[in-house]
C-alpha cells in the first residue's frame, strides 16, 4: 500500500507523541529508601519518619523493614537505603570501632565529625529518647535478693542464670565489659536467645536476668525491674535519622521535614507505642500515625476512592 506524504506526516507525529508520553510515564518518580532493623521500635519509627515525609513533601517512601543486624548501616553506605534511625552509642562504639564512652555531646559530636567524611552520611536531630541496654530481673526477685543496682546483681550473680541477645554476648559495649566492670559471673554460661524470646525466657523463669533496652513496653506490663547502672558503663543510645548526604542534596527539603521530629519522642512515648505493639498487637503503621497526629496534628492520610 502507498502512503501519500500527509499520511506518512501524521503517522510520524503520531509516532513521536507517543515517545513522548512514553517519555513522561517512565520519569522516575521522587523516591526515598528508609530502613528498619529488626525489632519492634525501629519499625515504629521508621513507619513515624516515612509517614511524616509523605505527609510534610511530596516524596515517595520505599519501605526495608526488619533488617537484622548491621544491614541498615550496610545498605546505605552502599546507596541501597537512604535513611534510618541509629544510636548514638552503636555507631560510636560498634561502626567507629571507638572505646565506649559515658558522655553523650562527645559521642554526637564525634559521629557528626566522622560520618561525612567516612560514610557519606549525616546525622540529623535527636528525635528525644535514649534507648541504653537495660539489666532487667523480675520484680520479686528484685525484692527477695535486694537488687537495685548493678553492683548488687555481681554480688548476686553466681545463683543466677542470664539469658542475652547474640549481640549483646559478643559487642564492645555488651556483656564482656560489663561483667569486667561490675565483677559480674553468673552461675553458667548466658544463653544466647533471639530478642523476641528474652521476655518470655524471664517470665517463664528459664533465666534469671536479661538484657533489653529501656524503651521495652513489656518491663512495666510484667513488673520487672531495671538495675541501676550506678558506675555508668553504657554510653549513651540516642536515637537519631541518619542520612545519606546525597539524598540530603537531591531532596534538601528532607533536612527541615526530619528536624520537625527533632525532641518529639521521650522514653515514656517510646515505651507506650512498643506496648501497643508488643502486648496489644496493634499494628505499627496505624501506632505511628495516631502519634503523628497526636503531637503534630497530622490526620490520617486519605486513600484514593474512599
């Protein structure tokens, strides 16, 4: 069949019209990667900065949750993830390789000297809560040995039996300086056990004494009771966004949106969303959502269609 120069024009506008919506649907969209390690808190929180992000610009949020380990600090050096939320304490001590120290400007000061000059990376505003690991031991135990304080549980610790966190066992600021500190050697070797199980290891008394963290919501709801670190071993565990310093360039918008969360979120707030969580089983998204709205009056977003 002949085509006639008109029809060859109009086929060859059509062509490029075409190509060019093309053009426009495959744009990539505006995207940032947030990460969660693998327990409950962080999924609160990462779930708070992304729903604040979305409510506050008009960026998309990838959500990698539960990642075990060091894999959020691993992703984004590597440009897979582009934020989440670190302690002040596990960075200094476990990523810097430094000797863990008590005073919590130093620590902050520090990180904020050294990751953009060896991780590309920022840390922004605290968000307000310190997260230390926590000694903990149930309450009538607490009241028939005496314990109040960590120097009382090296007293104690040879009848009692321990039960940790695979980190907890093996990391600078864990369980061996711990026990060099307060001359702590329990009855046998501390079982390892995941995170998940430590407080049913505690109620079910399969061991004695664990190590959580501060912002546990189930301490209070199973009347347990936190040593006193009276000697000051852990350094401090600030909670903070750390981001890559590319996406901050990319989407300079993020840096005010994060400092919005800056001193929003005490040690109360975070131990009542873990326990909405961990005892009510209330899902996290919806537990971060109502505390947006509570503290910074942002509405549940309206899904399309509805």
């Amino acid at each position: 069949m002949k085509i006639s120069k008109n029809d060859f024009f109009f086929y060859s506008c059509w062509l490029l019209c075409l190509l060019a919506v093309a053009g426009c649907t495959s744009k990539p969209e505006k995207q940032v990667v947030i990460c969660s390690k693998d327990f409950t808190e962080q999924v609160i929180l990462a779930e708070i900065l992304a729903r604040h992000i979305e409510a506050k610009t008009d960026l998309k949020v990838e959500r990698e949750l539960n990642l075990g380990g060091s894999l959020c600090h691993q992703s984004l050096t590597a440009g897979k993830i582009d934020l989440y939320v670190e302690y002040t304490g596990t960075a200094y001590a476990n990523l810097l390789k430094q000797k863990p120290i008590s005073d919590p400007k130093k620590v902050f000061d520090y990180l904020k000297q050294e990751y953009p000059k060896q991780f590309k990376a920022e840390w922004t505003e605290p968000l307000g809560f310190n997260n230390s690991f926590a000694i903990i031991v149930r309450g009538d135990d607490a009241k028939k040995l005496n314990l109040q304080t960590l120097s009382q549980l090296g007293k104690a610790a040879p009848n009692l039996r321990a039960g940790f966190g695979p980190e907890f066992n093996e990391r600078e600021d864990g369980f061996p300086g711990l026990a060099k500190t307060y001359g702590i050697k329990f009855r046998e070797q501390p079982k390892e056990l995941l995170l998940g199980l430590l407080y049913q290891a505690l109620q079910q008394k399969e061991v004695d004494v664990i190590a959580g963290n501060t912002t546990d919501g189930l301490i209070q709801s199973l009347g347990l009771v936190v040593l006193k670190d009276d000697k000051n071993y852990f350094p401090p565990y600030e909670a903070v966004p750390v981001v890559r310093s590319q996406i901050l360039e990319k989407y300079p918008e993020l840096r005010q949106v994060l400092a919005e969360l800056g001193g929003k979120i005490s040690e109360e707030d975070m131990r009542r969303l873990n326990y909405q969580v961990d005892k009510k089983q209330q899902e996290a998204g919806e537990v971060a959502q109502e505390f947006l709205l509570q503290k910074l009056g942002e509405p549940k977003p309206v899904t399309p269609g509805k």
